[in-house]
C-alpha cells in the first residue's frame, strides 16, 4: 500500500467479512492479538477499510480476486470474457488464469479445425 488505506464497498466488505473466520488471530468475533486481558474484537470485521497488517499480509491473499481489487487498483486488468479482476503477468496479458487455459484450447480447437488432416 502506497500509505492511503483501501477502501471497500459492500460486496468486498462482505467477501472481507467471510475471510476474517480463516485468521488465525480471530476467536469467536474477537482478535487474539489485540487482547490485553480482556476480549477486543476484531477491528477487520467491523470496518470498511484494510486496517488489519496480519489481515492484509496473511488472509486477504486466500481470495485473489478481492485482494487485486484492494491491493493493485493500478496494475490489475480486468479480464476480457469474464470481466474479473486478474494481475496480468506481461503487458499483452488479457485474460485472467482461468479464461486463459479455456481461450488457449478454444484458439487450439480453431486452428484444428479441418481435422485431422496430414499433408502429402
């Protein structure tokens, strides 16, 4: 992060709010590390920014298409078929991984397609 926090709307606030339960710190709505004695919840589920380090280090990286969303608003592309967010790996880079292998085949399928057919 270039020291603005990430701001998330509802949709990625409630992906957020899924991946708070797979922290290791996250403890009946409470986070272990912020705990001084006394039960502190977790400042993760209740906000709509990236406040969290162990959060935005360690869990946010379990789902990629929100972690492009927040993390690399300037190098993400969006996918040409299925329009998700992806990190491409060139400049040329226009499909995300999923919809690559699928336009991979499909180009493969089109280049093959008289059959199979041996020349003399």
């Amino acid at each position: 992060m270039n020291g603005n926090i990430p701001r998330m709307d509802y949709r990625q606030y409630r992906a957020a709010r899924r991946l708070v339960h797979e922290c290791c710190n996250y403890d009946s709505g409470n986070c272990l590390l912020l705990e001084d004695g006394e039960p502190c919840v977790c400042v993760q589920s209740i906000s709509y920014s990236l406040l969290c380090r162990w959060f935005t280090a360690a869990v946010l990286p379990l789902d990629e298409a929100l972690e492009a969303a927040l993390m690399r608003r300037g190098s993400r592309k969006r996918c040409a078929v299925c329009g998700a967010f992806f990190f491409p790996k060139s400049n040329r880079g226009k499909y995300c991984p999923d919809c690559a292998g699928r336009m991979k085949r499909k180009q493969r399928e089109k280049c093959h397609a008289l059959g199979h057919f041996k020349p003399a």
